[in-house]
C-alpha cells in the first residue's frame, strides 16, 4: 500500500481522524519508537498506532517511558516522543518533563486529556495537563480543534529542536483525536530554524583577548555535546594551549585523558581543578550555564577572572557571572570561526603551574583496584568495555563516582540526570539508549535506593531483550544523603538505612532479565566480564561498604575553594 | 493614596500572539522565577483581527531587569518586548481606578 501521507501533494483529499493525524504527522517528522502508557483518553492515538511503521515500546510506568524517550534524545541528539493518558497518566510524565528541561533534552510528551465539553468539570481523569506542563516545558499547548494539530506538531518540534532544545507538551482532547479532518496539503516537518546571527568581529576580539590572557581556562559544557563542536573545541583548545575544565554536562567532550582535561569542576571536582580556577585570569565559558554545583560560592568562584560566554540562550549570559565579552550563538559556528587560521601557541609558564597544582592535589581514586569499592568497581567495569558503550547513572553517590573516574571519551557517551538530580533515571534511559543505538552497550551504575524508583522497566528491558547492564552499587542506603548527613549534620543518620533489603539479582530475574549478585559468586571478576560481554539484559549486584564517601566535596553553598577530603 | 515611585518602577510592553494560554505563560514565567509583577494590563490590538495582544507590564526589578526582558523574549508566543517609561504609561493614566 502506498502512503500518500509521504507526499506533500496528495492526489485526493485523505479523510483521517485527529489520531491518525497525529500518527502520521509523527511518522513525516521521522519518529520510529515511542515510548509510552495507554489509558481512556489517548485511546484513540493508540488504535491509530495500530499499522504503523513506528515501533512502541510499553514503558511500565510513565515515568520510565519520559526517561526512556529521554534516553533516546540525549544519545542521538534527536527530538524523541513519549505517550501518556489523561490525569495520572499526565502526572508521571511530570518528573521526566521537568528532567528533560533543565538538561535541555529534546522531549515530546503528548497526553490524552478528557473532552473538552467535559474540561472544567473535575471530570473523571481530569486534570490541568496544560497548567502543570508550562513552568517545566520550553512550550506547550492544548489543541482546541483538528485543524490546530497541522501546525502544533511540527511545531512542537522546531522548538524543541532549535536553540537550546528543550521538552515541549501536547495535550490533546479526546473529542480533538476523533474529529475527522480531510488533509490536502501536508505541513513541512518542523526542524531547528537557523541559529541566532552574531558578529564576525566579535570573536576577533575575543581571540584577542584570549591571546593575552596569562593564565586562562576553558570551561566547557553540554552546549558543546549539543552543538557538534567536540572537534572544533578540541582542536581550539590545543591550539591555544588551554587548560579546560568539564561541566558535569560536558563529559566526555575532551577524552579522559587528555593532557588539557582537569576533569570535572566544582563540588565534586579534583582538588587541583578547583586550586586552579582560583588562580586562573580568565575563565571562557563556552556553552554553560554556570550552574550552582559547578560555581559553588559565585562571589568566590574565580575570584582574579575575566569572564567570556559563549551560549546560545540569550538569558544565560550575564545571569549569573556578569562577562567582559559574550557572544551569544551556536558555540561550534563561534568556534569555526575562531579556528580559521588559528595560530598555535604555547603557554609553558601556565600550563607548569597547573602541573605542579595537579601534582600537589591530584584527584585521589581511593582503592581502584578493588572491586567491591566504588572506583574500583568503575575501573573494573570501565576495563572490559571499550568507548563504544552508553553510560547512564542514577543519581547519588555512584553518579559522582562514576562522574569523577569512568573514562568518557566521546559526546553523548555521558547520560546522566544533571539539573534535577533524578533518582529514577538510570534504568528506563539506559533502555532508550540501547533502543536508539542497538549496537552500542548500554551500561547504567545505579544505587540500591535509586533503582527502586524505576525498578518496573526491568520488565520493559526483557521484553524487548536489549543489551542494557545495570550495575547496582549496593550500600544498603541512600548514600549521597548518609554522606551529607555524616558531614553536615554531625553523624545523625536519619532515614538513610534500608532495613529491608532487596535482592536484586532474583528481582530481575522475576521480570525476566538475568541477575547476577556478585557477592555470591566465586570468581567475581570473571562473572562481571561475562555478564557484561554477553548480549542481553542483565542486573548485577554489587556490594559496597556505606561508609564510602565522594570526596574531594564542596559543602552546599560554599566557595569551591573549601574543599572536604581527598588530600593526597 | 499610594503614589507610584518611579525610581524603582519599570514598564514593559509586550506584544503577544492572542492565544488562550499566553497569559499562563507570561504570569507563569514571573510567579516561577519571582519577579516582582505590580501590574498587568491586557487588550487585542486593534486592527489584528484578533490575532495580537499588547501586554503592558508594570515590575518592581530595576536590577533584574535585563534578565525579565531575556527571559520574556524566550516565551514563544511573544513576539517583541520593549522597554518604556513609566511617566505616562497606562498604568500612570488609570492609577484613579485603584485608589481606595
Ligand atoms: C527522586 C529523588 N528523590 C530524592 C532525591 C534525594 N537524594 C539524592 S541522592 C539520594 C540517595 C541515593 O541513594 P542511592 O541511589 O542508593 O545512591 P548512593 O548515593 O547510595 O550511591 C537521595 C535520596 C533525589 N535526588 N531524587
């Protein structure tokens, strides 16, 4: 059967309902998986999915079906789409909406919502959809006629696209997605629109002020991931000879172990990299934010620096650090340009100083060589696998771990919750970066509280038998917050052991996925190798001691100078 | 009666597409990253079918300001925002409706 929706001019009028627009106009912008949760009022998009080529993958919750688009967006790049019903349905959806906006994720959630002569009616599964998703979404709508839905969609993508992409919402009305409409004239798909224009001479300047900086830093975020400029940027850097900093955004943009990488700053940051943001004359922020986890203290943070910022949201610049020079645009545009005949230089002064910091306070991987401790576990891992392999966490003291010392190599290698710190995440991400690159490893390190969040998508990962590892460093606690509470609140524990503890291994397996508790078996090493080389999904128990910690750490609200732990 | 004082008193004017909604988005952005909103004024523009609405604004945020105007810039369906000066402002000529 040919599909006159792939032609833009159509033969005859096609007769299609507002769901089956819907699909087809998903279809037109490239869409193949989706990820979501049916219920009463998206019925109708369900039954028109029903006979096409897009792939949905039913998420157990729809949390885990955001995070599993999410997950899909954030390896490649691309606008990704997830489902929901009306009410409940809407209200999952919330955490992984609001999670896909402060890490500027291309995500489209589109909701079901209860007729519209009901709206207003406290309807059975009613809820403000439209008002829960604005404060959290780049934009939102709900559609008030078929009609509407030609334009909103495609749109929907362009904005989520352009920029600095963002989720937007679609909330759709029952009586909207079976109303009839005769479609003629198929919409353009929407895509980015051009980048914001900035002046040439701007980065001439700028080049000429970085020139004559004595002891300048590149920081560098996930604006770089997003742009495509990992090269330009490395080549930048070397060039200039600039020793750089990563945001927790902007992991793996500069290999590991690169001569010019300090790793990540701020409250998590090695020793040195933070000595030597303290020295530094000039910070250059390119595609950054200057987020509170990474400046700590702002009246403290690079204390003798001149500012320059690259970013391409307009309201980023000046909002928290006030630069000599900005440039608002596509930092990789900024960096062709700036690259153009780019003179080496070398800066042997600075770059011995850093040295000499680095020496001094290196960041201290306290027992990586032994597996049943955290960066051990990490070498480990990182030492079977090779760059090809997605690395997602959940968020806690694993996540800064495995921040601070899995070798990140590439862009889009890193997928981690950042700006809201999700626990939850890990899993059901995991699952949309093996749905989304099938021949790539998905690996997700979790924590025993934060796998419980998410648990059910084990049951997903089964189904469609994907090649995703999770790792689950058990200490029995919701460690980040044990580690707070034995730093800040003078060592009382509170609410922080599990007592009932999980056996993760046989709970994978209930739903299907192999589990592997490494505690129990004889040859550990080898056991770890095996479960992570064979294909499939698999669960492996890891036990560690709670009284670990993350250091080196800078106390919440404190200047990064004032660092607790991970002396040499 | 309370006087305006204009020192500290800032006028935005705001040009909207006339959806439902744009409303929610501008209030919104102002409730959720608290800037002080004193005043709100809305109508269609005339001669736009409908289709656009002039947003004055009246803001207690001398030193935020430039950051409101990015981050009001951004919302999708405004279309341009300017600056102006209170003197004279709508809010200057019908300060005698909200006189106790
Ligand atoms: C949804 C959610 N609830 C609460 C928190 C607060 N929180 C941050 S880390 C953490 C503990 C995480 O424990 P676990 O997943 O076991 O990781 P660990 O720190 O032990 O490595 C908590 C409760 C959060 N970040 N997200």
């Amino acid at each position: 059967m040919t599909d006159s929706a792939n032609n833009p001019i159509p033969q005859a009028a096609q007769r299609l309902s507002g769901s089956q627009l819907i699909i087809k106009l998903l279809e037109r912008q490239g869409v193949t998986t989706i990820s979501g949760v049916p219920g009463g009022a998206n019925l109708p998009m369900y039954d028109a999915l029903v006979g096409s080529d897009i792939k949905h993958i039913l998420a157990r919750h729809e949390q885990g079906a955001g995070f599993i688009a999410q997950g899909m967006a954030r390896v490649t790049g691309e606008a990704q789409v997830c489902f929901a019903s009306s009410g409940p349905g809407a209200t999952n959806l919330i955490t992984a909406v609001a999670d896909a906006r402060l890490d500027s994720v291309p995500l489209i959630a589109i909701t079901g919502q209860v007729p519209q002569h009901m709206i207003g009616t406290d309807a059975f599964q009613e809820i403000d959809t439209f008002g829960l998703m604005l404060p959290i979404t780049k934009h939102n709508w709900i559609v008030r006629s078929v009609e509407e839905l030609l334009e909103v969609i495609p749109e929907a993508f362009r904005i989520a696209l352009s920029g600095r992409p963002g989720p937007v919402s679609i909330d759709v009305p029952k009586d909207v997605q079976n109303q009839m409409i005769d479609v003629t004239e198929w919409p353009e798909p929407g895509k980015a629109i051009e980048t914001p224009e900035f002046d040439a001479a701007d980065v001439t300047k700028m080049m000429e002020r970085i020139r004559a900086a004595h002891r300048p830093v590149l920081m560098i975020g996930g604006g770089i991931v997003y742009s495509g400029a990992t090269e330009l940027l490395r080549e930048f850097a070397e060039k200039l000879d600039i020793p750089t900093v990563q945001t927790f955004m902007g992991l793996g943009v500069l290999p590991h172990e690169h001569p010019l990488s300090m790793g990540m700053l701020g409250m998590h940051g090695a020793r040195y990299t933070n000595y030597v943001l303290e020295e530094c004359d000039m910070l250059i922020g390119l595609g950054v934010r200057f987020d509170d986890r990474a400046t700590g203290k702002v009246e403290a943070f690079c204390p003798k620096a001149e500012i320059i910022h690259v970013e391409i949201d307009h309201s980023e610049i000046g909002k928290v650090k006030n630069p000599v020079l900005s440039i608002r645009g596509d930092v990789g545009e900024v960096l062709e340009i700036a690259n153009r005949d780019l003179e080496p230089m070398q800066r042997p002064l600075w770059q011995q100083r850093v040295a000499q910091l680095k020496e001094a306070s290196p960041l201290i991987l306290d027992g990586d060589d032994e597996l049943f401790r955290p960066y051990g576990a990490i070498k480990h891992v990182a030492n079977i696998l090779d760059d090809s392999a997605n690395i997602s966490t959940d968020v806690g003291q694993h996540q800064m771990w495995v921040a601070q010392a899995y070798p990140m190599n590439r862009p889009r290698q890193w997928v981690s919750s950042g700006g809201l710190g999700t626990m939850g995440f890990g899993m059901p991400a995991a699952i949309g970066a093996a749905l989304a690159q099938p021949d790539r490893k998905s690996v997700c390190f979790s924590g025993d509280g934060s796998i419980m969040m998410n648990i059910q998508e084990l049951a997903t990962a089964a189904e469609e038998n994907l090649d995703v590892k999770i790792i689950v460093l058990n200490n029995g606690h919701l460690g980040l917050v044990r580690q707070q509470q034995t730093l800040f609140y003078d060592k009382n524990l509170s609410s922080v052991k599990f007592n009932q503890g999980t056996d993760f291994a046989a709970c994978a397996e209930s739903m299907g996925v192999k589990g592997v508790d490494l505690a129990k078996e004889e040859n550990p090493l080898e056991a770890l190798k095996t479960a992570l080389l064979e294909h499939g999904p698999c669960m492996i128990n890891l036990p560690i001691s709670e009284t670990e910690m993350v250091y080196p750490m800078v106390a919440p609200g404190g200047a990064n100078r004032d660092m607790i732990g991970g002396e040499a | 009666m309370e006087t305006l004082a204009p020192q500290a008193k800032s006028v935005l004017r705001l040009t909207v597409n006339n959806h439902p909604g744009v409303m929610s988005h501008v209030c919104g952005l102002f409730a959720r990253r608290s800037y002080n909103l004193e005043g709100i004024m809305v109508r269609p523009i005339a001669d736009t079918d409908g289709k656009k609405s002039r947003m004055w604004l009246l803001l207690n945020e001398e030193e935020k300001l430039q950051q409101v105007i990015s981050q009001t810039e951004k919302l999708v369906d405004v279309l341009s925002v300017e600056k102006h000066e209170l003197e004279d402002s709508v809010f200057e000529k019908t300060q005698g409706f909200f006189n106790s």
